[in-house]
C-alpha cells in the first residue's frame, strides 16, 4: 500500500512538471514580452498626442477617438533637424527657485581679447630720456626758449619747421578739398600727417587758411629739458636733434610669452598692465612696444615686449610680475556666460529655454572664451535664453529621460503619456516580465515614478504591491 502512495506521488509530480514545461508561456493571461522601442521610434515631426493613449497621435488639435480627451503638445517627439535632441524637463517655478536656476540671454556684442601671463622685468632705465627731431626737412621758424634743466610740460610747444615741399603738398590738398574733388583730398591726409602737420592744422586748412602752416613739434609729457640745440633760421633735417627731454621715471622693460594661438590678438601699442607679488595693491600702466612673430618650436608660445614708466623704487631688473594684455576684442559675436557651456567629451551643449519652466539641452559649437564670456559659433540664435546656473541638474535630468525612454515598451504607451519630466517605469518591471517569475501568470501593473524634479522635494517613491494572494514575506 505505501509502495502505491509513493509511485502515485513520483508520476504526479512527474506529470505536472511536463504540463508545465508544456504550457504557454502566454496563459493564464499573461501577455508576451514586448520588445524595447527604441528613442528612434518617437515621432520625428512635433504634434499632438493623447494623454491617455500614447500611440493617438496627430498634427493639429483635437480629441481622442478612445477616451474623447483633448490633445496636448507632444513634448517627445524629436524637432525636425534635431534627430539627437534630448527629452524637454518641466521644472515648477519654485523648485526652479530652489534649485538656483539662473538665466541669461545670448546676445551679440563685443568679446573682450584679454591675455594673462607671466613677464620678467629685463632692464629698468634708470635715465629715460626722448629725442625730438624734425619729421621734415626745412627750416626753424621757432624754437623755445628752455635751457638745460628748465621744465616743460605736456603738450607745450618747442619747436616749428616750415618746408617748401610741406606748402606744395597743403596747396594740393585745399584745392582738391575746395573744388569737391573728395577722394583726392582723402587719399592725401595720411601724407600729411607723416609730414607732421596735426588733425587741428588739416581742419584748419580745409576752412580755407592760408596753407602755409608749419610743422609744429610739442612736449609728449611733462619733463626736463637735457639739451637744446639749434636757432630760429638754422636748416635742419630729419636726424637733427632739438631737444633731449626725459620724465621723472624710470623705464621698464619687460619680456613675456603668450600662446600661439593669441599671436592675432597682440598689436604693438595696444594697453598693457602689470602688477608684482612683492607690490600688492599697485598696478603699472604701460604698452606693447615689440612682437616677436617666430613661434618656439618646443613652448609653442611667441615673445612680447612691453614697456612701463614709473618712479617706483620697489621694482628691480629680474623680478616676475603678472601681466594682462589687453588684445584686440572680437566685434559683434554671439556670447553667452561661459559657466553656461556645458563641456563634455562629446562636445559642448547648453540649456536652452524652451518656455516658462520647460527646458531642453542642446548641442552648440563654441569658440573663443574671454572675460567670463563665450563666444557660440553655431547651436543658438539671438535672444534665445539659455541656464547660466543650475544647468547641470537640469542635463543631468534629461539624460535620465532619455535614458528610461529608450528603456520604454509599446504597451507602456498605451497606459500613459511620456511627458516631459515624468518617467516611465524600464521594460523589466512590465506584466511581461513578471508572467515568468512565479507568481501564477497574473499581470501586474507597472509602478509609475514621480518627476526626478518631485523627487528633490522628498516625495517617496510607490513600492511595488504583491501579487493577490501573496503576502509581502512570500514575495521575499
């Protein structure tokens, strides 16, 4: 009798294990496992979308031939020439505030060249003297009368020479000026002025001044007078020195390096400024008086000259100093705070502002970086306001959605809507997936996760409910 017990239970255990093995996986209502719909599948056109039906799509405004609810803007289809274009966040206005979401337009304008390097202090003239010759040949017709040791201040005149070859050229300008012959009267000011007649001395002309005017030679700066040489009739030419003047300065010379790639921003008398460590709170003002074209063929970097004036007796020959070179700036680029670049190592995006809590990373090209300010070669257009703070969570968010989107089932769709910020829960928590783990073939709704962006304010997330029949231990 028990050996009949015993064959009865191994052949029923037997038997219900091949029935098993042979029964669909598909019974007991359980539905097959959808495949993964890939981001490629959304819609490439923007458009209308149920949302309760996500698969109800349409190009204009309507209702849903299902439930009958209006359409809304479908915030996951991909805009058309943007076929990498990551999923739009929905941010509350007062978690934006929270968050420390700050904006900025980009706008045309002026980007600032401003060069910061290392300089050594290479001479210090302790004697800074200035020769002033004649710009012409010709003829003293006055001289000042300031001797060796008197003052002079900038500005002042100290000597004029007139010239038969300067009145000729005069002569030409004001009748081709008088008689409307502009062009000529315009491609002869630049010669004039090498003549060393002043910007006043050419208005004056065109007035209709006598042209006799001579070339008038003043004091640069406030000084002392070294020497004088000549007198009031006394030929001269171009070499011949009148007066040797100098400041109450020293002159600095410094040699510093800047990269090869801000060779075109360097010009010989743009502005210059320098401080030194040792000197804290002062600043010397100077300019660039020498640029050395040669590239290094190991530092890859040029050499720049720069010249400072000052009296301070701090400042020693060898010294390092800080200096900042004020370049040539780029004219009417599209800029954008640079914080609000976000770099990547596969290419530079920012976040764009869709509308009024809606926000969407997008790819751009950027250029040059100066000043706090980024020049945006292609991506945005003007007036186009993009996240200059707090961008960073805003990606980060995004990357997520696309991420769970490309996770997504069809089947998923038809229970709701992939709305911006609101993501839907990865295919392995679908019915599908648990039909196979031993839970008697029910179906089981997919838990719906809040927005990452709810999420930050302390809502929990819903835990998944078990199975009828189970208790929570039994699912363990």
């Amino acid at each position: 009798m028990r050996k009949s017990l015993i064959f009865t239970a191994v052949v029923a255990i037997a038997v219900g294990y091949l029935f098993g093995r042979w029964q669909p996986q598909g019974a007991g209502g359980a539905t097959e496992a959808p495949e993964l719909e890939a981001i490629a599948g959304v819609e490439a056109e923007p458009g209308y979308v149920c949302p309760m039906h996500a698969s109800i799509h349409g190009h204009e405004p309507g209702s849903c031939p299902i439930c009958g609810m209006d359409l809304v803007l479908d915030r996951r289809a991909t805009p058309a020439g943007e076929t990498d274009a990551r999923p739009a966040v929905s941010i509350e206005p007062s978690v934006a505030h929270n968050l420390g979401v700050r904006t900025a337009e980009a706008r045309l304008g002026d980007l600032p060249r401003k060069i910061e390097t290392i300089g050594k202090i290479t001479r210090i003239d302790p004697m800074a003297r200035r020769t002033l010759s004649p710009p012409i040949r010709g003829e003293l017709v006055y001289v000042a009368d300031k001797q060796q040791g008197d003052f002079i201040e900038d500005g002042e005149l100290l000597f004029s020479v007139k010239s038969d070859e300067l009145f000729e050229h005069e002569r030409a300008f004001q009748e081709a000026f008088l008689h409307g012959d502009r062009a000529t009267a315009a491609a002869m000011v630049p010669e004039l002025g090498r003549m060393g007649l002043s910007s006043d001395q050419i208005a004056r002309l065109q007035a209709g001044e006598p042209p006799e005017m001579p070339v008038e030679v003043r004091a640069f700066e406030d000084g002392v007078v070294y020497t004088r040489r000549g007198r009031v009739g006394e030929s001269v030419h171009t070499g011949f020195t009148v007066f040797n003047v100098g400041g109450n300065y020293r002159v600095v010379n410094v040699t510093a390096e800047i990269f090869e790639r801000q060779w075109g921003w360097v010009e010989e008398g743009q502005k210059a400024r320098m401080t030194v460590r040792g000197l804290r709170g002062t600043v010397f003002e100077g300019e660039v008086v020498r640029v050395e074209p040669p590239v290094g063929y190991t530092t890859r970097s040029l050499e720049v000259g720069l010249r400072f004036r000052s009296d301070h007796t701090g400042l020693s020959q060898s010294m390092f100093a800080h200096v900042t070179i004020l370049g040539q700036p780029r004219r009417q680029v599209l800029l954008v705070p640079a914080d609000a670049v976000i770099r990547t190592g596969e290419g530079d995006r920012v976040v764009r502002v869709l509308g009024e809590g809606h926000y969407r990373p997008v790819p751009v090209i950027a250029g040059e970086e100066s000043g706090g300010l980024i020049e945006i070669r292609e991506g945005l257009s003007p007036g186009d306001r993009v996240v200059a703070s707090g961008q960073f969570l805003i990606d980060s968010e995004s990357s997520l959605l696309a991420g769970f989107r490309r996770m997504q089932a069809p089947a998923d769709a038809d229970d709701g809507a992939d709305h911006a910020g609101t993501v839907v829960a990865p295919a392995s928590e679908t019915p599908a997936a648990n039909a196979g783990s031993g839970l008697g073939g029910a179906a089981q709704p997919s838990p719906r996760l809040p927005p990452l962006s709810r999420l930050r304010d302390g809502e929990q997330t819903p835990a998944a409910k078990p199975a009828d029949g189970l208790t929570p231990a039994a699912c363990v």
